[in-house]
C-alpha cells in the first residue's frame, strides 16, 4: 500500500505516538555501520565524520557511549508517502514555535520525531492538536 502524500490529509490522521523509553543519539570517528548491533539502535547514519546511533539510554550508558541530549520519541502513525511535501516542515514548525527541537528521522511506513524528554508531553499534545 502506497503512504498518503497529500499534506491537509496527512495532518488530520497524524495519530502521534509516544514510544516508551529514553533515546540518545551517539557517534564516534572509529565506528563504522555494524558496530554495536548487539545494543540494537533503532537508527544508524553513516557520515563522512563517523557513525552515528540512535540508541535507548540504557543500552548506550552500559556500551560507555558518550550523548549529550536525552529524547523521547513521537511516531507519526500514519503512512505517510516518502513523496510527501511539507509533513516534516509542519510537524517542526509547529514544535518550534514553542521552542521544541525536532529531530525527525522518516522511514518507509511512519516519520519519527525525537524531542527533548523534559519537553515531550507538550510536544504530544501540540501534534495532537493539528
């Protein structure tokens, strides 16, 4: 099935979701993709600078991986086409006027926005509200 492209669509069944679990994002110069698939990061990017991950907490603080920001993550539960224009710019337009970072990660089926955790539940309730 083909994910919905048409972006006033797309904003009245966006259906946010609050996964469980703190996530962090790491990288490091020496990693390269495969490294650490035993901690099962939910995310990885091979940049020219080195791998980055993004793992739950737990699973970076025993690995001894250096994060900075602690996130939360929003899934958009609605298929959204990876064709679509203005999803991303919506969702983080509308947590930017209220001063909340967004780091959206799209996949084939749904876009994941990773929040600040201290920010999160104004964060759900403000793409609830489209």
């Amino acid at each position: 099935m083909a994910g919905e492209e048409d972006l006033d669509k797309l904003l009245a069944i966006l259906q946010p979701s609050l996964l469980p679990g703190d996530f962090v994002f790491c990288t490091s110069a020496n990693l390269k993709y495969g490294d650490f698939a035993e901690w099962k990061p939910i995310a990885s990017y091979q940049e020219e600078e080195g791998l980055t991950l993004v793992l739950d907490r737990k699973a970076a603080d025993d690995a001894g991986l250096a994060y900075g920001s602690v996130f939360n993550c929003i899934t958009l539960m609605v298929h959204s086409s990876l064709d679509s224009v203005g999803l991303t710019a919506a969702v983080s337009g509308r947590l930017a006027a209220k001063d909340i970072s967004a780091n959206v990660i799209a996949a084939y089926h749904h876009d994941h926005v990773f929040v600040p955790k201290n920010k999160a539940q104004l964060a759900l309730k403000l793409l609830t509200e489209f």
